[in-house]
C-alpha cells in the first residue's frame, strides 16, 4: 500500500483539513473524498508530489485544476489559492 493524503479546503472555512489514507493507487482519493461538499477544494499529494488539484462540482464530478506545487510546501502540502472561477483558472490566476 502507498501513502497518500488530502488537503481540503472548502468555501466556509480558511484553514485547510488533512486526511491521510493509504492505498494501492491515487484514484481511491475519490472514494476518500466522495461525502465531501459541493465545491471542496482538494489536493492530492503522495509525499512530498503533489499528484492532481481539484474541484468537487456536484454528484461527485470533479474538475481537475492546474497542478502548480507551493514553493514553501516543503513537502507538507499546504494548499496553493486556488482559483474561484472559470476565468482565473484560464488566465493562470490564484
């Protein structure tokens, strides 16, 4: 089994949530997240390699992000700003 974890991040809250599981493979981080809001902000790391950011829409579709790792991370895996709408997402925009 790998490591792997989340860092979530939803719109009533500042602070990011952590949730550290373990699997064969990364795609069981939609299974992890599945009774999260509508909206959530999620990114995917295992270690120290952030793997995919997204973003829950709703019953359980989810848009992928640019992936761009936080140069301060460290390997910690704070979340990066993540950009609200369509267009910040085209222009690059955090």
């Amino acid at each position: 089994m790998r490591a792997f974890h989340l860092m979530l991040l939803d719109t009533a809250s500042s602070e990011p949530r952590r949730i550290d599981f373990e699997a064969e493979s990364p795609d069981h981080a939609f299974q992890v997240a599945r009774n999260e809001t509508d909206g959530v902000h999620v990114e995917l790391w295992e270690g120290g390699a952030l793997l995919a950011r997204m973003t829950k829409t709703t019953a359980n579709v989810w848009k992928l992000l640019p992936s761009v790792p936080c140069p301060d991370s460290g390997g910690a895996g704070p979340i990066m700003p993540i950009p609200r709408t369509d267009a910040e997402i085209a222009l690059g925009v955090a």
